[in-house]
C-alpha cells in the first residue's frame, strides 16, 4: 500500500490541502492500495486547526467528508514549532510547541483512530538530564491517555449513578 502523507505546504509541494490529497487518491487505478498518513505538525502547519477543541472537531470531520476516515492508515504524531498556517515543517516535541498537550489529548481518545498505528516524529537526542527525547514524549503521550482514560471513566460512573 502506498499512503500519501499530509504536507506543511511548503514551496509549491501537494498534499497540503486534503482537497488535494482526495483527488489524488481518486486517480489511484486501485484505490484499495492507497492511503493517508496524517501528520499532525504538517496538518497545523497547513492551516488546519488542532489545538481548540472546535477547530480540531472541524478539522477531522473536514478529513473524513473529503477523503474518509478509513482511509487515514497511520499518524505522524508531533508538536510543532510554528504558527497555525505558517506552511513550515518544523517539528517539536509533543507538549513543547504550538499545537500544546491538549490536542493530543483529543488525538488520543478520539475513536476514529484506535487501533491506528501512531508514529512518533519529534526531534531526537537528549535532555539535559540524560534521558532519550522519544522515552520523554512516549511518557507524555502515556500519561495523557491515561488521564484521559481515568477521566472519562469517573464521568461515566458519575452519569450512571445519576441515572439509577
């Protein structure tokens, strides 16, 4: 399968708009082997909000009506350095840059994409302190699910003790 991965916009590249991506898309001969790999610093760095929770809502829902959920195969999961619609590709770590903790909070609990393969794409190296970047955002990442996933979890009991 080949997936076309979501660009910043840079220069004269394609791919930045999902319009663009879906028409692509559809002059595959074979549409079963393409696909998308949505990158989340290249999605805000092309204009596309994530870090509202509204402007992430229309985001993704714009995805799914232009080129379709199903056929979003894996993410690109990194922060980004620049401003919103700024059509530079610059990658941050996950709560260190624009985007903010937030939006992978939303990322992470929205269903569409469980069970989605999600790539970590921030700088590499070390902190100050010795340990691995990867392990440090691996770690946030985590710990967001899991607040997230404790979170709703006390809500749910809370609704349904309320309805007995």
């Amino acid at each position: 399968m080949v997936l076309l991965e979501t660009t910043a916009g840079q220069g004269s590249s394609l791919g930045w708009r999902f319009e663009e991506l879906a028409e692509l898309l559809g002059q595959v001969e074979r549409p079963e082997r393409g696909g998308v790999c949505l990158d989340t610093a290249h999605v805000w760095a092309a204009g596309y909000d994530l870090r509202s929770e509204a402007g992430y809502e229309q985001t993704m829902g714009a995805l799914g009506d232009i080129i379709g959920v199903e056929r979003v195969k894996v993410l690109h999961v990194n922060d980004s350095k620049t401003e919103l619609g700024s059509r530079v590709d610059r990658h941050e770590h996950i709560g260190k840059g624009r985007l903010g903790r937030q939006a992978f909070g939303w990322l992470l609990r929205d269903e569409r994409w469980r069970g989605r393969p999600m790539i970590l794409e921030t700088p590499k190296g070390e902190t100050a302190g010795g340990r691995q970047w990867d392990a440090v955002n691996l770690g946030v990442l985590r710990r967001l699910g899991r607040r997230l996933t404790t979170k709703n979890t006390k809500e749910e009991e809370r609704k349904k003790s309320e309805n007995l």
